[in-house]
C-alpha cells in the first residue's frame, strides 16, 4: 500500500468481549485507510479517558449486550460466558461518557456500530446508545449506524461480514470528506506525477 503523506484523520475505538468486534474494526479500518484517512485503531482499554479527540472522523463500535451498550454488570457476564477477565474493566459507554472532540475541530463527525446476534438481529442494538452518546458529547453522527453479525454470543462472526464492515466505512468515508469539504490523502506516488 502507498505512504501517505498527508490528509484527514480518523481514530477507531472499539470495545470487544470475545474478540469480533474488534475484527470487525480493523476491517472497517482497512476501508478507511483505502479511502484515505491515516487510521489509528485502538482498544478502548488502551484509550484514556476524557483526552479530547482531535481526528476529523471518530468511529466507535462495541458489542450489544441487553439490547445497548455494555454496562459492568453485562461484561461480568461475558466474563461467565468465557471472555477474557481484563475486557471487563471498561467499555464504550464509560469511554463516551467523558470523551469530547477537540475545540480546535469544526463540526466534528462520529460514525458507529455494533455487533449483534443475527437471530435477533432487527431488536435495538448497542450503536443507537453509541449515537445518542456521541452526540451528547458534541459529535455529530454521520452515516447509517453499522450492525454486523455473529452466530451466538461468542461468536464467530457470519460469513461476509468482515467485507461488508470494509464497505461500510468506505461510504462513511466518501460521506465525511464531503461534509467536512476534505480531500482523500495524497500519496507520495501522487505528490511524484
Ligand atoms: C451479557 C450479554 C448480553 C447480550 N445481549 C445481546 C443482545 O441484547 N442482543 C444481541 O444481539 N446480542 C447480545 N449479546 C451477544 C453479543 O452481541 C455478542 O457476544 C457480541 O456481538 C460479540 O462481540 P465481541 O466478541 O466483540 O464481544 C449479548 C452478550 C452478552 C455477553
């Protein structure tokens, strides 16, 4: 892939219990770097809380539990169900509570999504509570929320799901850079012709 050199940014923050929505992040970081944003894709563990958010674009995805975002009482459930003992510590919702975009940004944009059981897949999942809190916090949600699915609550995820995520963000892509009037990054094999 070409180097960039310059353009708009964007920072991914995921939650995930038993690992697919975090594959389902890196994925859709993929469609973002494919459309020119340089990516930083994070674990909202390794995220700290309440540093102002200075990427053009802020996507956030996190897995549905009790038809919203995690709370700590549904991660000690993962927990029961097989998750790995240091996801639980904090999730989406704690992370969105004391985010803010960074003042210098005008009109910052925020995508989401979520995993979700495709047999319930149609009841309310945890990207609608990411939205509302993201525009709590000052960002304004663009694009149609993203829900991709797993078979059963540890997964794996349904077959197509990883590509379908890389489409989805390459149209949240096209959607921000017309908003905030951006152009796609210019590679160094452009900057030569
Ligand atoms: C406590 C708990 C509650 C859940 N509630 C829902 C739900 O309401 N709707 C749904 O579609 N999936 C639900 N699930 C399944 C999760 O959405 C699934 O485990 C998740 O998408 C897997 O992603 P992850 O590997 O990133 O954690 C629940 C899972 C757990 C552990």
């Amino acid at each position: 892939m070409n180097a960039h050199t310059s353009g708009p940014r964007a920072l991914v923050v995921y939650e995930s219990m038993f690992g697919n929505t975090e594959r389902i992040a890196r994925a859709v970081s993929d469609g973002l770097r494919d459309s020119g944003f340089e990516v930083t894709c994070t674990d909202v563990r390794d995220t700290e809380l309440g540093v102002p958010v200075g990427a053009d674009l802020l996507v956030v995805g996190a897995p549905t539990h009790a038809f919203s975002l995690s709370r700590p009482r549904t991660r000690a459930d993962a927990l029961r169900q097989g998750a790995a003992a240091d996801h639980a510590e904090v999730g989406l919702r704690e992370w969105l509570w004391q985010s803010r975009p960074d003042p210098s940004l005008n009109a910052p944009l925020a995508a989401v999504f979520d995993t979700r059981v495709s047999r319930v897949r149609r009841l309310p999942g945890a990207a609608r509570k990411a939205a509302r809190l993201a525009r709590h916090r000052g960002f304004e949600p663009v694009g149609a929320p993203g829900a991709f699915l797993v078979e059963g609550t540890p997964g794996p995820l349904n077959a197509g799901e990883t590509v379908r995520a890389t489409h989805w963000a390459e149209s949240i892509a096209r959607t921000c850079l017309e908003r905030r009037g951006l152009a796609p990054a210019r590679t160094e094999d452009d900057a030569r012709t």
